[in-house]
C-alpha cells in the first residue's frame, strides 16, 4: 500500500486492486446511485426524500465544496476497471476527541469481494501511521455484511448502544492501532 495525505490536502491510498483518491464531480451519479440503495431503515436523511433530494446537482456541489470528498471520505475506485463503487474513510464520529470513526459503503453490485476490507485495511494503515491511537466504527445491528468487515478488521462491539424502535440499534465498535 502507498499512501499520502496531511489534515488539509486531499487523501491517496493505493492497494493491489483499490486506489482511494478525492471524488471527482463527474462521480456524483455513483454517491446517487449509493443514496438510493440505502436500507429503507436508515434514517429518512441518509436517502432520497420524496422530492428527489439530494438531486444530481446538489452531491456535485456537494463533491466541488465539501472537503470531506477530498480528505475523509474518499472514492473506492477500481484499478483494474477505473470505475468507483463507493468510498472509505474516517470521520468526526460519535468517539472521544481525536479517536475518528471508520466509514464506508459500497454499490450493492461489488458486495462480498473483499472491497470494503481491503480499503478499510488501507485506511487503518494511514490512520495508524498518521498517530491515531484508536478508531470507532458504528454500525445497526442488522447489517450482518457490515458487521463482518469490522470483525474481520479487529473491531470489537463495546457495551454502547443507542436504541431506535424503528430503526434498530446502532452498536459502537472500536479498535485499537
């Protein structure tokens, strides 16, 4: 894995078949398409509304002016294929100050090929030579795919939960570096 970033400049990973790079604006038809694969039990912000938001134009204003596809969040991008099927990165969870949470999601169509692992694999490596000490990741108790990759990364479920009768329980996890 090569890889290269500061807090203020835009993130690259690189693995044997994933390269982590900023969003292109072009590539907002794919956050869309992800948007739309979403669990009908994620909460109503996280999806379409029924008026169509986030519209095509808004994620491309979105990829051109929110640094998060740049430095946080970046594209999964396939090298072998050059198309993106999603993103991983960290962000500012729900974990003490300085202890960034792991994100990723993944188009349906590219689930069960070890994409999701081998990139968070990748960003856990920066993430432990940038001097982070631990990471959160959360994740609903009915994401079994999920659950799996933050098992198979060595994340261990805590005794924090936060309960939603409609949307099932949120479930942190954490790992140390």
């Amino acid at each position: 894995m090569t890889a290269s970033a500061t807090p203020d400049r835009e993130l690259m990973l690189e693995t044997d078949r994933l390269l982590l790079r900023p969003w292109r604006v072009a590539e907002a038809a794919v956050q869309r398409e992800l948007w739309t694969e979403r669990d009908p039990r994620v909460p109503p912000q996280r999806r379409i509304d029924a008026d169509g938001h986030p519209t095509l134009a808004e994620l491309e204003n979105s990829i051109r002016t929110d640094e998060l596809w740049a430095t946080r969040l970046p594209a999964i991008e396939r090298k072998a294929e050059g198309d993106v099927i999603g993103y991983c990165g960290l962000v500012d969870g729900r974990g003490p100050q300085g202890e960034p949470e792991l994100a990723f999601e993944l188009l349906h169509r590219v689930w069960g090929q070890g994409y999701a692992t081998e990139a968070s694999l990748a960003v856990l490596d920066w993430a432990r030579s940038s001097g982070y000490e631990r990471l959160w990741a959360t994740v609903w108790d009915w994401n079994t795919a999920s659950r799996r990759v933050l098992a198979k990364l060595g994340f261990t479920e805590t005794d924090q939960t936060v309960v939603d009768p409609v949307r099932g329980t949120t479930l942190f996890t954490t790992r140390p570096l």
